[in-house]
DNA sequence: TCGGTAAGCTGACGGCATGACAGGACAAGT
DNA sequence: ACTTGTCCTGTCATGCCGTCAGCTTACCGA
C-alpha cells in the first residue's frame, strides 16, 4: 500500500532519510505530550531532532501533515484492539470477563497514545475526513467486532431486536474513548480508577447483552 | 463574581469598550466554527471584526485567553442543563421520558456550541486546568444530578449498592459529551441520529437504573 | 579508484503574525 | 470650547513560516 517513503519534491527516501524523517516523528510525539497542540512549532521539533526547520519541510507538508503520520502509524498497531471482542463469549461468568478485560484492554490504549489521540479526535471533531477516517480505523476494528457479537445475539434472541447493534457499539466505544482521554480529569475530581473501570464494564455488559453481569 | 470588565493593561472598560470586546469574542466564535484551531490568528479575527489586531490584544492576552472568556459565558448557561435531571423519576414510563430528555436535551446544548466545546475538550484532554475546570462546571451541573439521583435509588434498594454512583455518572455524562462531538461522525458512517438517540437513551436508563426501560 | 548521480541537509530570505507602545480620535461632562 | 479619561490604531522589533539554491554525503557502475 504504502509502495516507498517519498520526500514532499518527490525523491524516494533512503536509509538515511527515513531515519531523519522517523526522528521527526518521534520529536514531534514528545512535543505533543509536553505542549499545548497550538503551540507546538516546526522549529523546536528540528531544533529537537538536532536539524533544520527545512528538513522537516522536507519530508512533511506542515505540521498537521506529520501528526496524520503519527496517528496512522498508530491506527495500524490499533487494529489489534479487535483481539479484545473477537472469539470471546458474553454470557456468564466469562461475559463479565470479558467486558472487564475490554476496558482494561482499551483504557491501556489510550493511555498510552493520549497525546496522538487527543489530536486525532480534535481533527475528526473539527470535520478532517483524513482524521475521522483514522479514528474510524482504530475504533472501528472494536466497534465491528461488537457490532458483530450483538448480532449474533441478537439472533438468538437474547437481545431485543429493536436495538440498533452498531449505534450501541458506537455509543459503547465513544464512551470508552472519552472516559480514556480525560483519566486524568476523573482523577482530579473524586473518582478514582480502581472504581471507574468495573463500572465501564458494568455499563458494557448492560449495553451489549441487556443483562446484569454474574460476576 | 465578574466585577467589572478590565483591558489587559488594567483600565476598566466602558460601554464603547465592552462592544468591541464581545463583537471581537463573536468573531472569534464564529472563526472557530470555520477553520481549525490550530490556524485561527488574531489578524484574522480582528479584521472579520472590522478592528486592528493591537485592539484585540488590549482585550485578550491571546487567544486561548480569548477561548477562555467564551467558555466562561457558554459554562454560565450549560449550567441550565442540571433541569434535564433535576426532579425526574427514573421509575416507568417516566423513567423512560426522563432518559429520552436528556439525551435529547445533552445533544441539542452540543450541537450548539461544538465549536466552543471542541476546544475546551482539548485544553482539557492536555492537562489545562483552566479548561478542566470549565468543563466540569458545564458537566457537573448533570453528573452531580445524576449522582444524587442514583444514591436516592441506592437507598431504596433499586440499585445495587456496589455501584458508584459518582463513576457511573461521570461514565454516562463523558458519553453523551463524546457522542455529542462525533455527531457528524456517526452521521457520514452508517448510523442515522434516529437510532442513536434511543440507543444512547436506553444506555442512559440501564446505567442510572441496572433495569431496562418501560416503554 | 574514480567520477557521476541522486539523496540529504542547511543558510538565507521574503512574508506574515505576534505583542508592545505611544499618540491620536472620540465621547461626556463642565 | 476645554478637559479628562476611554478607546483605537500606526508602527515597530521580534520570531516563525515555508521556499529555494546550493553545498555535502552516500551509493554505484566502470
């Protein structure tokens, strides 16, 4: 898909080049921790990989053009994410497992790419098709695989058939997200973590089977 | 709270003052719609404003200082939004009316402020406390309800005790605020705002009361 | 070993936004 | 008309943006 790793005036990149250009990129991450998005400029990322605010023309049209990288090569090792719903059951003791170990799976994700993500979801907010569509892959590989087990139960009639599976998938996994991306904030006010996630799940499991879990 | 309205430089502002101070917030509203954060300048407010960018700076430190002020204003309504939960029954078909406002009425205050509201979620999502604190006076005003709401069922043994209501409430209102921003979202993809509302409605009913409604 | 060629990097530059200031325009009271 | 305090803007130094020409470095075939 990707075919070769071009420069913005079209020379294909060697060794060296990509090199520079994932240091960029790895700057650029840091700086997106550390610093407000608006205030992040393409001559402190050089200036940290140790070059030029040309080089970084070189390899990206802007800064916005960059962080599209970031978040794609993080949409990729996103995808696995669909390991946490695929082949598992959600009936019973395992079930609540199962909606336990989602959150976690997903909470841990977030966490470890809040700043990236932060971004993304702005970009996808502001109406960016190019970001949408990278939240899209990294949420939809979840969302389907939910979609999917409530159909099946749907089919066996364990489900109410007037629920929309993909709008409650949908809803369930925008809330995960949003709870992932202000952690923090729920840590400053009173609730703590150790309580936030056995009510995700809770919330998961009502969502998806309609029943309280059997712990 | 407010006192009088001040420029940066210390003198309190005036009738002529406070108009070119609110018209220049207007613009800034207005351009935050339009364009990304990330590329809003001054001079671009100022001239949609029909004024010099030295004037918005006799009013405004920059412009998150200017974000700031709007989020103030919009916090200072959202907090209307507590009427949504405030007073409601969660039990029967009222429990189910009560759960289908407030989605309703959430998503509505959303839509009219998603551009504000984007830009809060970001400062807040960075660790600003500024921002967090705006968004938690927008929040709070349901959580807070929703919370007391559900210690009430909690009480009457209609909820099992084991849950926290603070987290649950938190959970739900994050929800609905991240739904709410992704509206466009779930629009362009395959889900339609008449199966997401019921959806999200349902959630609602099945967190605050661990039952599913009666329609 | 030695060019030749393409990749890789940077200094320098015009352009524009930022943020500060001092001074001019304006409204209101005397 | 004159004074006073509010209000606005022209101007300027500073710093980032984004581009280009040109220099250096690596690779490769003869």
């Amino acid at each position: 898909m990707t075919g070769q790793v071009r420069t913005v005036d079209g020379r294909v990149a060697g060794r060296r080049g990509q090199a520079t250009r994932q240091k960029l990129l790895d700057c650029l991450g840091e700086m997106l921790s550390s610093s407000p998005y608006r205030d992040v400029k393409v001559i402190d990322v050089a200036r940290k990989a140790g070059t030029s605010p040309a080089t970084f023309y070189q390899y990206f049209p802007d800064v916005e053009g960059a962080v599209l990288e970031i978040a794609e090569q993080m949409a990729t090792e996103g995808a696995q994410l669909t390991s946490l719903v695929e082949g598992r059951t959600w009936v019973g003791k395992s079930g609540w497992a199962a909606a336990e170990e989602l959150v976690e799976g997903f909470l841990e994700f977030w966490r470890r790419n809040d700043a990236i993500l932060r971004v993304v979801d702005l970009g996808a907010a502001e109406g960016d098709k190019r970001f949408y569509k990278i939240r899209m892959k990294i949420l939809n590989s979840v969302t389907n695989s939910l979609t999917e087990s409530m159909k099946e139960l749907q089919a066996k009639g364990k489900v109410d058939k007037d629920i929309s599976p993909a709008a409650m998938a949908g809803s369930l996994v925008a809330m995960l997200a949003a709870v992932a991306s202000h952690q923090k904030g729920f840590q400053t006010w009173g609730v703590k973590q150790a309580e936030l996630k056995p009510n995700l799940a809770l919330l998961v499991h009502l969502g998806i089977t309609g029943k309280k879990p059997t712990k």
